[in-house]
C-alpha cells in the first residue's frame, strides 16, 4: 500500500467504515488487506496490459502480474469477489461479511 494512500485515504476510509477499496490503473490483480483487518483493497488492472511485480505488498493475500479481471457480486448480507484469469480460470475468490451499520 502506498505512503500516498496510507496518509490520506485510509483516514477516510476507516472514518466511513468502508469495507472495500477498489482501484484499477496499477496492471496486476491483488487482493490486499492490512493486519489490522479493514479495509480490503482489491486491485484489477490488469484487463490488457501487465506489468512485473516485484516483491508483492507485505499485506498480500493474493498477488498476480498476469492478465485477468475481477468480478463482484453484493448481496443484503455479503459481498464476493472474484479474480478470474485471461483463459477463465479462477485465480481467488473471498467474501466479505456486511459490516456493522452506524451508531450498533
């Protein structure tokens, strides 16, 4: 996670209780999330152009320079996101519970 994100975003984020963060111009698939537990960065960028990866974030759950994209599917309950490779394949999935409404 970058110095940039970590100062100014992450505030905001953990202000609104934002469950998940999702970006797209870095060209890699990543699925991150920091010890402290929230929120969940996902990253697919990675749709026609890939780049190298060097050592992956420390926070990596799931890290891949190849093509792919991801997909999300929200429910009243849970939200699942899945990376899926150039050729279909399934690269990782995860679920994340609804988190806590404000003022519970």
């Amino acid at each position: 996670m970058t110095g940039n994100l970590q100062r100014y975003v992450k505030p905001l984020l953990d202000e609104f209780r934002v469950a998940a963060y999702f970006a797209g111009h870095d060209h890699d698939l990543e699925h991150l999330k920091p010890t402290d537990g929230t929120p969940h960065y996902f990253v697919s960028g990675a749709g026609a152009k890939v780049r190298t990866m060097d050592a992956p974030d420390p926070s990596a759950v799931f890290a891949v320079p190849g093509p792919g994209f991801a997909t999300v599917s929200v429910n009243e309950d849970v939200m699942a996101v899945d990376f899926i490779g150039y050729k279909g394949e399934w690269l990782h999935r995860t679920s994340i519970d609804r988190p806590p409404a404000f003022g519970r």
